[in-house]
C-alpha cells in the first residue's frame, strides 16, 4: 500500500485518481461527505478552514498516523489551510504568504502592482472612499467583488454610477473594467519552474471553454509569459496553477491566479485534449513525482454548461440524442420537468454540460454548437 495522500476539501476527479494511482485519501472537510464517499476514503478530519496556522496544528495531529505523502488543496477555501496543515505536517507546500496571496484578490493585486504586471487598478473596503469617490477613481463600467471566492460568485459589472453603494461592504473590492477577451492559463509548477503551461480559450465567460486555446503565436506567448509573471509575484513554486486573464489591443492583462486545479470542467478537458489524467498529475507532483503531462495536445476538446435560471423545470430534453451525435464525449442533464432550480451566483452551479472532443479547435466549436442545439432545458419563472 502506497502512502496516503491528505485533500483539504474533497472532489471527485481526485478521488477516483488517487484510487488509479493506489494512493489512500484522507480528507479534510468542513462538512462531513456523505456514506459512499466516506467509504472511499482512508479517514475523515472535519474541521472549518480558519485561515490562521495554529487550529491546524490539531488537524495535523490527527493525521498524522496516516503518515501521509503529501497534503493536496482541491478547493479555493482550502488553499490557506492546506499550506498550513503541510508545514505543521513537514510535508512540502506552498509557503503560507504565497498561499493568502493567491486567496485574498487585495493582496494578489497588490503583489502583481508591485511587480510591475498589468492588472486592473483596484479600490478596497479599507480605503474608506465614498461610492463617488470610487467611480471617480476607476471611471464606469466597473467591477464589484468580494475579496475573497471563486467562480465569480458575487462579481457584478456596474455600469451606472447610481448603482455603486455609498461605501463597499467590508472584505470587498472595485476593479477597474478590462475591456478584453478573457482567457485562461493552467501549469504544473516544480520547484519554481513551470514544467507544463497550457492556455483555455473562453467561448463564453463563465459558460463554455476550449482546450487548447487556438492563440496566434505572438498572443500565446505574451499570454503565458504574463500567467508566468503574475505566479512568479505570488510566490508560487509548486502545483497546479489556474491563471486568468484579459488579451487586449495593448497586450494582455492580469486578472486572477489560483494555486489549484481549476473547476468549470477544465480539468476533464486537459484529459481529452492531452491525453492524460491532470488530477493523477497533480497528485503525482504533491507526492514528488513527475505530474507526467504531455507537452502537446493530441486534439482539442471543449464544453458547455447548462443553467436556465430560476424557476420549476418544464422540459429537459435532448441528451440522448445530442450523446449519440460525432465527438460528444459526455453529455448529462441532471434536471427534470417539476425540479426546481436556483439562481446562478458563480460558474460552478449548473444542470448539466456536454463535452465534445475533435482534431482542431475550429471542429470541437462546429461539434459543441451542434450538441448544444440538440439540448433543451425551459423552466416555468412563476414563483422561481
């Protein structure tokens, strides 16, 4: 039996590698997994994600017996804590201000500022200006998020200065709007080198993505020369890295970086365009192997999510046969008529997707357009 590897927080891609790998989990969650999931697993330490080292010291306590390989963060909340339990454990990680930089947008756009990266100007809650003063210091449209979360949750553009609070709420921040095509760059980082780089191409922000992105040259390297920049300022030497970012007329410009494996079914479309499982690589690369990525796609992959907003589903139709049409690799639907759907607050929230693979970029669009006019989700919005 290998050496168990430890997941804050807990996501299936990972679980079923570490069990191909032959690598027991232990888990650390904030809420307990339910019967099957535990099943799955070699322990369980339920504790919150207080962001401050000394309550790991606890969690590693009741780890350690396992005498785990490695500690692995899956989730955004789970990336300063995992730093920690690492080092109360021994065990390598990412250094602890690298880890609170790539967590608290504040202090990831300060540090990218201060490397000289271009990025968005940024106002914080802790700057005390009036809702006036913000639009006058980062003109409209302009962006509303809180400081802390993923998958956009909460982000909002705001276009009419009446619409920006008198003062932002505590733990948030203003952005300047990038007027930009918004893209993504994923790599697997050792010992401070970047050993695999690949950019996404966003079909549509926040709904449908490509891999890889068919990027002229000079645009590609320009974007994964800024990806490599901003993670650098970070301070991030090992793991799986999820930039994004803006490509203007004038160059491309810095959004986010997060030191773990990206969601939004990116993950699934590394493993059809390369080739190879990335959360086997990035269990691999936490144990101190090899992440073994190809360097070059062998085709292109894309996806699109499905959300008809709120409301009670009425139709939810067309999987089978959108399943059954050329280069449909997977196609769910996890709605029916009577269920009832939330609002979408962030790109993780969805009712379903489909995910198409084909030999170029410009085919993958052709296939995915094709399986997406096959698909039909209505809700009824009365009372939604």
């Amino acid at each position: 039996m290998r050496s168990p590897v430890v997941t804050v927080g807990l996501r299936a891609g990972a679980l079923d590698a570490a069990e191909r790998l032959g690598r027991p989990v232990v888990a650390v969650v904030e809420k307990a997994p339910g019967p099957k999931a535990s099943a799955r697993l070699a322990g369980v330490v339920v504790a919150p994600f207080d962001p401050e080292a000394e309550p790991w010291e606890s969690v590693a306590a009741a780890v350690r017996a396992h005498e785990p390989a490695a500690v692995v963060a899956l989730t955004e909340r789970s990336v300063p804590p995992a730093a920690h339990l690492a080092a109360a454990l021994g065990l390598p990680g990412l250094p602890a201000e690298a880890a609170h930089r790539c967590s608290d947008k504040r202090a990831m756009k300060r540090a990218a500022r201060a490397a000289g990266i271009p990025c968005a100007d940024v106002v914080e809650a802790e700057d005390g200006l009036r809702g006036d003063e913000i639009v006058e210091r980062l003109g409209l449209p302009l962006v509303l998020k809180s400081a802390v979360g993923s998958g956009s949750r909460g982000t909002v553009v705001v276009r009419d200065a009446a619409e920006v609070p008198p003062a932002l709420p505590p733990g948030w921040m203003a952005e300047s709007f990038v007027d930009g095509v918004e893209m993504s760059v994923e790599s697997f980082v050792v010992d401070g080198e970047a050993v695999w780089i690949s950019p996404t191409q966003y079909l549509e922000p926040a709904w449908s993505s490509l891999v890889p992105a068919p990027l002229p040259a000079s645009d590609r390297e320009a974007a994964l020369g800024l990806a490599e920049a901003a993670r650098v300022a970070l301070g991030v030497t090992r793991g799986m890295t999820h930039a994004e970012l803006f490509l203007t007329p004038s160059g491309p410009v810095f959004g986010e970086l997060a030191a773990r494996p990206p969601g939004g079914h990116l993950m699934p479309l590394i493993h059809h365009a390369y080739g190879a499982d990335p959360w086997e690589a990035v269990l691999r690369l936490a144990c101190g192997e090899a992440p073994g990525m190809p360097a070059e796609p062998s085709r292109a992959a894309a996806v699109r999510l499905f959300h008809p907003g709120p409301g009670t589903v009425v139709a939810a139709e067309g999987a089978d046969a959108a399943q059954a049409m050329p280069g449909v690799e997977v196609c769910s639907l996890r709605v029916g008529p009577g269920d009832a759907v939330g609002t979408r607050e962030g790109t993780g929230q969805e009712v379903g997707h489909v995910l198409v693979t084909a030999e170029t970029a410009a085919e993958a669009e052709a296939r995915l357009a094709a399986a997406v006019d096959a698909i039909r989700v209505e809700v009824d919005r009365r009372g939604g």
